[in-house]
C-alpha cells in the first residue's frame, strides 16, 4: 500500500524532448507538491497544489508545467527537456486540517542527455 | 528570510557512537514547524519527527532524540549507539503555519557510520 507513488522511478530522454512525471497518493491529503533536489542533494519547492488549486509557483522555467486532475494526482510535464533540468523529483502531499508534515514518494531520477 | 542551516556537511563515526547533528533555523513567524527527513541510499525521504513552534519538549523515539529550543534557534538530532544502518543524509526542515506552504530545507548532513 504505497502511500506517495510516482512513475516513472527514472526517466533518460534526449535534450529538447516533452516528458511528464505521475504521482498520486491514496493519503486523503487536501495538498501536493513538487520538489526539484539537484546533483548537490539541495532540495526545493517548485510547486503546491491545494485541492486542485495552485499555491504555489516558484520561479521556474515555463517549460515546467504542473497538472492536478484531482486532489489524489499532481503530475508534472516538462517541454523542450535542457541538460539542466537533470535531477531528482519528488512529489510529496499533506493534509492541512491536522498537519503539515508531507510525506514524499519515491522520487523520479530524470537524466537528460 | 526563513532558513535553515545544516552546518556540517559531512559526519563519520564509528558503530555505536553517539551522534548530533545540529540544525539552526531563522523565522519572522510565531508559529511553524520544524521536521528532520533521512535519505538513506536508496534515495526516498523518511519522515522522522515533527515539532510544533509552541511545543519545546525534547523527544525520544528509541536511539533517536531530538532537542529543541527556542533560544538559540536550534533542532538538534541526536542518535544514540549508531548503526551501519543509521548511514543517510538527514535533513532538517521549516514550515510556516500555513496551508499548502513550502517546506524550507537545510542542505543536509551526510551521516556515514562504519562498522
């Protein structure tokens, strides 16, 4: 019974190609997120999602774009993949109403080349 | 600005030695909440504990401790006895009090424990 699943756990594709990342959690949480944790282990928010409604949206390229169908998915596209955007993803979610500890899936290990 | 600081980078014991690693944070807010994640090797991120800015008691979970305190601004994380096992990067985290808000990360500390 996994909690915060994402697919795929790594992802290698060639620079310029469209990718997207899946996550979904079977949590009940209200808010999920997408963390970018680069090749230094530092880790940061790039989006929130509050029941299907954007939070937050830090200063990343447009090429990043996030997609929430329902409050148990946020997945995440990216266009026209650069070198730079090789990294792992994290998705994490969280409930609101009790707390705010996030729990995070498995990462996505994205290798562009 | 929030921030947390993870001053030590890196971390090498031996089995069975006690270990602390510190964590400083700054925040404007009355109210948020600290955390501390371990990232094995396998590479996902462990939720360890949760503390609550108005809540100062220190906690044990089994060889893990944790000391807060307001004044200095500090989390600390202490294991006890340490294990092969207990080899990861640990990071600490801020919360503000706030729906749907960002966790604010230190840079982690790489913790290797040799046997």
């Amino acid at each position: 019974d996994t909690a915060v699943s994402q697919t795929p756990k790594y992802l290698v594709t060639q620079m310029g190609n469209d990718k997207s990342i899946k996550c979904e959690q079977n949590l009940g949480h209200d808010t999920m997120y997408w963390y970018k944790q680069d090749s230094k282990k530092f880790l940061k928010i790039m989006f929130s999602y509050n029941n299907k409604e954007l939070i937050i949206n830090e200063t990343v390229p447009n090429r990043f774009s996030p997609k929430s169908p329902d409050k148990a998915h946020l997945n995440l596209h990216i266009n026209s993949l650069e070198l730079g955007d090789s990294a792992v993803y994290f998705c994490a979610s969280s409930q609101t109403s009790t707390t705010y500890t996030q729990y995070f899936g498995p990462g996505t290990r994205l290798t562009v080349l | 600005a929030q921030k947390v600081t993870q001053a030590q980078t890196e971390i090498s014991v031996v089995e069975k030695e006690d270990v602390t690693l510190d964590c400083v944070y700054e925040t404007r807010d009355t109210t948020y909440y600290l955390f501390w994640y371990k990232q094995p090797p396998s590479g996902e991120l462990v939720f360890l504990i949760r503390r609550n800015s108005f809540d100062e008691q220190n906690e044990i979970s089994g060889r893990y401790s944790w000391n807060f305190q307001k004044s200095t601004s500090s989390f600390n994380f202490t294991i006890t006895a340490s294990q092969v096992v207990d080899s990861a990067v640990y990071f600490c985290a801020l919360s503000p009090d706030q729906a749907g808000t960002a966790l604010i990360f230190g840079k982690g500390t790489t913790l290797s424990v040799s046997s």
